[in-house]
C-alpha cells in the first residue's frame, strides 16, 4: 500500500511538472522526432538484412548450378564415350556386312542350301546392323540434348558469376572508400583521437565515437565550445562527402536520469543529445540534411557491461556512424 501511494504521488509531481514548465506542443514535437528516428532506424535495420539476405540466395544459386554444371560435364563425357563405342560397332558390322555381300556374290552359283545360310546370316546382319544403327541415332539426339542443356547452364552459369563478380566489385569498391574516409576523418580529427575521440571500422562502417566530456557538460544535452569546435571540422569532411549517409547514436550510462524538464529520462537524454550533434553538423554546412538522422540507444548498447565507473564513464558517448550509400548494389540485387 505503500508502494503504490509512492508511485501516486511520483505521477502526480510529474504531471505538475510537465505542465508547469513544458509546453505541450514541444513535448509532442521531441515524441514525434523520436518516433521518426525509430522508424527510420528500422527501415534501415530492414534493408539492411533484405541485402544480407538476397547475397545469401545468390550465392546458394551458384553454387547449385556449378553442381549441376559438373554433373553435365560428366554426362555429355560418358555419352560421348558411348557414341564412338557404338561408331565402332557400327564400322565392324559393316565390313561383315559386305563381306558377307560379297561372299554371297561369290556362292550364289553354289547350293541353293549354302545360299539360303548366306542370306540368312545377311539378313540377320541387316537387322543388327539396322538396331545399331537406331541406337547410334537416340544416343546422338541424346548427346545432342545434352550438350544444348550444357551450353544453356553454361550461359547461365556465366550470368551468375558476372553478376557475383559486379557485387564483389561494388562490396570492394565500399570496402576502399570506408578505409579513405576513415583516413580522412582521422586526419581531421588528429589532434583529438586518444583525447574522448576514436576513428574506427566495424561491419563495413566508420564509427567516430566522442566521449561525453568532449561534447556534454553531465546530464545536459548542449553542446560545449570545445565539442563544437570538434563538430565543425567533422562537418567539412561530411560537405566533401556527398555520398556518405550520417547516423548519429546517443549513449547514456545504466544511472537512472532525473529529469527535471522535458528530458525525463536516458531515452529522452540520448535521443536530445543526438538531435543537439545534428544541429551542430548542419549548422552553416552545405549538408544535406535527408543524409542525417538522430537516434538515442539510451543504456542499452553499453561498450562495457560493469557497473565501474570508469565502465559507466565508456558507455556515456555518441557515436557518429558513417555509411557509404549502396544504391548501385541495391540495383543490382532489384534486377535480378
């Protein structure tokens, strides 16, 4: 009973709160960007998985048709032998054949007994002579068969790995331009890396990752002199960049924030926080904004789990995360 007059009481002086010092239309204006950058986080999260998984089928297709490449190799091999068999057959049968024809020439003058064996044995000579000749005639429409699947796998087969070949292209051609602009930013950056900022690359990204000392004064969401300073010579790489999308991520530590205004929590903390660095990047830059978007993780993608302070001290920071846009590979996975 206790418990739950506390919980009354705290809602009630919230609510005062609220109120008293937050104008309902902001309060709703900093929800409604919050939930944009969720959705806009899942949109990505979503195409993102969508190429992972288009790359995947690819490259399971492939394989299959080089197995089944294979097994026609093997199979046009095996009738091909099986046709100069049958060639060879068919030359012997036929130089019996004539000799017997010429044997017969020879005794037809003879016993009409030994002509009648002659000319049976002829005939039945035909005959074999004629089902060798059948066979040889399905085995060639057959090998005829085989070699036209063959060569139409094999077109396929060059398809694929042309297609496989533009994707790995692209995926090396993003890989080098990740490494160029970490490079660039880190020499931007210089004389702040080691000092609350790191420059690095993980899944294919630049992540630059500024301390909260850098950037914020504790619990505040404005920008310092110094972190605008930093801001401004990472704008100029982002105006030289056109090609780079910008996610900005804020990160609280597991303290629990006790907002006195609109920010009533680490959600609202880190979701301001990012929203303060958007503001400082676009700020008298000739950035695209359609480029940027705000998120706030508040605790939940700590970099160290303990709860030390110096873990808590790594987990307050903001991550700008740059993205090389991939619109050529996304053609490519659409057109196939």
């Amino acid at each position: 009973m206790r418990k739950i007059s506390f919980k009354v009481f705290g809602i009630i002086c919230l609510v005062s709160i609220l109120f008293a010092c937050v104008p309902l239309k902001k309060y709703n204006s900093v929800s409604v960007d919050l939930k944009k950058c969720n959705d806009e986080k899942g949109k990505l999260e979503a195409q993102l998985k969508t190429l992972s998984d288009k790359n995947t089928e690819q490259e399971a297709v492939l394989r299959k048709l080089m197995v089944d490449y294979k097994q026609m190799k093997k199979d046009t091999a095996v009738l091909g032998a099986a046709k100069r068999t049958a060639e060879g057959d068919y030359g012997n049968l036929k130089s019996t054949y004539d000799a017997l024809f010429d044997k017969n020439k020879n005794l037809i003058s003879g016993s009409d007994k030994e002509t009648r064996k002659i000319l049976t044995e002829l005939q039945a000579t035909q005959e074999d002579l004629q089902k060798r000749d059948d066979a040889l005639k399905i085995l060639e429409k057959k090998l005829a068969e085989k070699e036209k699947s063959l060569n139409e796998l094999d077109i396929r087969l060059k398809e694929k790995e042309k297609r496989v070949v533009e994707l790995e292209n692209i995926l090396n051609k993003k890989d080098s331009v990740v490494q160029a602009l970490r490079k660039t930013v880190n020499d931007a950056l210089l004389g702040y890396i080691g000092k609350g900022l790191t420059v690095n690359i993980r899944n294919g990204k630049v992540y630059v990752s500024l301390e909260e000392s850098l950037l914020f004064a504790s619990a505040s969401w404005q920008v310092s002199s110094g972190g605008t300073e930093v801001l401004r010579k990472l704008s100029k790489v982002l105006e030289s960049n056109q090609d780079i999308n910008v996610l900005i991520e804020g990160h609280t530590d597991n303290v629990p924030y006790a907002g006195a205004s609109q920010v009533k929590d680490n959600w609202d903390l880190s979701c301001m926080r990012a929203t303060s660095v958007v503001k400082i990047l676009l700020n008298g830059s000739k950035i695209n904004p359609d480029r940027l978007m705000a998120t706030g993780r508040s605790e939940y993608v700590p970099l160290d789990p303990a709860t030390t302070k110096e873990a808590r001290s790594k987990n307050r920071r903001t991550e700008i995360i740059l993205t090389p846009k991939l619109d050529e590979l996304f053609r490519i996975l659409e057109s196939n």
